[in-house]
C-alpha cells in the first residue's frame, strides 16, 4: 500500500481503534440479514414486501442471523416545511428495533434511498435543505433510542450517487452533520457505533474516494459501508441488455456446457478477493471496521432455460457465490449482510415466507449463515419432520428437495459441542406421513414432467 497511512488520516479525524473495539459493534463472525423493501418504501410499509411482524424478526434469528440491518424512509414520514417526523412512524419503527433487539439482534437503522432526496441529490456544493434534513432527522433519531445500547448502530444513509472527489467532499459535510446530531443528544448516542457509506457503496470508488471521514469527538466509532452485487449479470440483470447478457452461473466450478453463453465471463473468485480485501487493506488493517451491507444474487428458479441439471448447476452457484462473500468478508474483518427483497418467485432474492414466518430458501439461508445446513429442513428448526414437508408442499418444493427430506427424514441438528448429527430410523417414519399425504408422488410426478 503505498503510503496510505498518510493520506487517508487527517487532522479532523481520529480514526485508530483497539483489537477489541474491532469487535465491539458485531457478533463474531457476522450472520447479517436485510429486512429488505419493508420500512423502506415511500409508498408506506407492506408496499413492496410484507409488513414487518415479531414472528419474523424471531425466525431469522432462529435460522442463524445474528445481525439485522433495517432500511427506513425518513423523507417520506416528515413534513416537508418543519421536518418534524411522525409520530406515528416513530413509534413503529421504534417496536420493529424493539422486537429485534428482543430476538438478541445487533441493529443497524438507516435512512435509505426514500425517493432519492439525498443520494440523488450530492452535487459539488451542500444544499441547505438537504443539510437541514439531516440534521433534524437523525436529532429526532438519536433522541427517541438515545437509551439504546451498542446492539443499536446508526447508518447515515444507502447508497449515495457519488463519481468525484467535489461530490465526496459534499457528502462528508453531510456526514459531518449526522455525527454531529447524533452525538449531541446524549445518552449512549455518545459512544454509539456510526455508519458512513462510501461512494455509491462501490468498493473501487469507496477505494479510491473515501480518503477523509467526518470529525467524531468520541474516539473509534466510525465505520465505512460498502455493497457488492459483481458481476451485475449474475447478481441482479434480469434480461440481456446492449452492453451484456444475463449469466445464470458463476465460479470456475459451476460452468455450463449445454449454456456456455450463460457463464460468468469476469468478477468471479479472484475478483471478489481482491476487492474485499481492497476494504481490508484501506480501513480495516487501520483500525477502521467496514460492513457489506448488502449483497445476493437472485434466483433464475422459473427461468424456462433453467430445467433440471441447469437450474441444480444455476443453484450450485448461487450457493458458492453466497458462501464465498459471507466467509471472505468475515476473515478480512468485513461484516456481511444478505440482502433480501422479500420476494420469493422468479428473480427474488426473499429467503423467507415473510407472511408466515418460515424458511423459503434453506440452502441460501445455510450458505451465509455459516452452516450446511440439514437437508430436508426447510423451515431450520433443526429437525427434519413432517413440518418440513408440508412446507416442501405448500412452497412447490423441487423433486431434488423432496428426496432429500425423504432420505433424512427423522434428522436432528447437533447440539452445541456435538458434531454428530443422528438420523432416527427414517424410513418408517416418513412411510407413516406419507400415509396421511397419498397426493405426494402425483405432485412430484407432475413437477418433475414439468421439468
């Protein structure tokens, strides 16, 4: 790195923390999890994806995340003249915080995109509306949670439209004016961990841009956030466009024969190391933690190119792509977070049922929680039953998940320190079931003849 040091510290910024403040913020390693187009949307809550429920908040907990990061609209709830919040809104956003603190949650809230009233608006000079916006908005923030301890983290805003270092120093005034609210409201505002997004969240331009953070008079507790969606082709391009087509797999290890057109041309593995570790060597190797806060690529399930050995390879992929980021991330000191939209059909990245609080997607959920994962568990209680079938059933599970909930039928997760992981005698079992359920092999006949 060449001189680095020098360029990224300044005069107005202390950023040099301890080993153990590394740590502080997140649980080791992080399992983080979006509750994605929900408190969001300028239309209001239940818009986009189901309303935020305690039953959810408690599942993702109970699947294995750890950690949740919640995207508000501010904008939209405030009155244009003075500012003011709802009250209303206050008080719900205030219960969802409740319930996933509840659910032993580390909580990062945020201002997000909200109609684009500040990260589509950082020009080369602060717009005083803009700042004024801020400033009352993350007041009235820090004020209602200033009891809330180090479980609840701040992040200033999503994903700002940033391309040079005019619109970096506008956006580090607005930055400026967040810690500044934040801090001054006392209470555990005053040691609360903060959140600035790089520009665009792009890890290259975050790199090459984000040379300078806002002044914080308390020591350590700043962090940088960043996002990753690379290749776009794979992660979130849902038709081919005049600049690329769509790539349905990704990795060295997960090419087509049949579809050699649908292959990952760039960004894969060595792609990825390498810009993670572009945050390790700039900020975190400095003292300065940074969180993926978001990433995913969608799900092609649906997509009439993707029948049998290519939907399982497309899966395959998707999988390793999740796994790789989460256990990159984590071993350079990076916390991720699963970005989920909260939609499950084609070209979703929801690994819940939000409406009923179960598990949708139990090998994603597997991938960047850290676990295998038990096939035929699908709704991670940690026991495969005859639960889990009926949600194989009711979600139109494939042929594939279907034997394999047969096959571990009885299966129990190991407990904490046990490795073993001990079917019971699952045939009979899963006989006696299907007993009740005769309409079992015509549904799989019929998936498997629509494949």
């Amino acid at each position: 790195m060449k001189n680095r040091t020098g360029l990224f510290f300044s005069a107005t910024a202390v950023l040099v923390l301890s080993a153990g403040n590394l740590a502080a913020q997140f649980p080791t390693p992080t399992y983080g999890w979006n509750l994605g187009n929900t408190l969001e949307p300028p239309s209001g809550e239940g818009s986009w994806a189901p309303a935020a429920t305690q039953q959810m908040i408690n599942a993702a907990a109970d699947a294995g995340f750890n950690t949740i990061r919640l995207p508000v609209a501010w904008d939209s709830h405030a009155n244009q003249s003075t500012h003011q919040i709802n009250a209303a809104w206050m008080t719900r956003v205030k219960e969802v915080v409740d319930w996933c603190i509840d659910a032993d949650l580390t909580v990062v809230l945020n201002t997000h995109w909200d109609g684009g009233w500040l990260e589509n608006n950082i020009g080369a000079a602060v717009n005083p509306t803009i700042d004024a916006k801020m400033a009352s908005y993350w007041t009235q923030i820090a004020t209602t949670f200033a009891d809330y301890d180090e479980r609840l983290l701040f992040a200033a805003a999503n994903e700002p439209n940033v391309d040079n270092a005019a619109q970096m120093t506008t956006l580090t005034h607005y930055y400026q004016t967040f810690v500044d609210a934040v801090r001054g409201q006392g209470g555990a505002n005053a040691d609360r961990w903060l959140v600035v997004q790089g520009p665009r969240t792009d890890i290259s331009k975050t790199d090459q841009l984000m040379n300078t953070l806002p002044t914080d008079p308390t020591e350590g507790r700043l962090a940088i956030e960043v996002h990753y969606y690379d290749p776009w082709q794979f992660a979130g391009l849902d038709q081919d466009e005049n600049w690329g087509d769509m790539f349905y797999f990704w990795g060295e290890e997960h090419r087509s024969t049949t579809l050699p057109g649908r292959n990952a041309t760039h960004s894969q593995e060595a792609h990825l190391a390498a810009q993670f570790q572009k945050m390790n060597a700039k900020f975190v190797s400095q003292g300065v933690p940074v969180i993926l806060g978001e990433f995913s690529a969608m799900n092609r399930t649906g997509n009439p190119d993707l029948v049998g050995e290519e939907l399982e390879l497309h899966l395959a992929a998707r999988e390793a792509y999740h796994k790789l980021i989460v256990d990159t991330a984590n071993s350079l000191g990076i916390a991720p977070f699963y970005w989920d939209n909260g939609h499950t059909g084609a070209n979703g990245s929801g690994i819940f049922n939000r409406v009923a609080a179960t598990v949708f997607d139990q090998r994603t959920v597997a991938a960047v929680t850290g676990g295998p994962g038990l096939a035929g568990d699908f709704n991670a209680d940690g026991r495969v039953n005859a639960a889990d079938y009926t949600l194989w059933r009711d979600n139109a599970g494939s042929a594939n998940d279907y034997f394999a909930w047969w096959g571990n039928y009885g299966a129990a997760a190991a407990a904490p320190g046990d490795a073993s992981v001990v079917p019971e005698a699952h045939a009979q079992a899963a006989l006696a079931v299907l007993a009740s359920v005769g309409s079992v092999w015509r549904m799989l006949t019929t998936r498997s003849a629509g494949r």
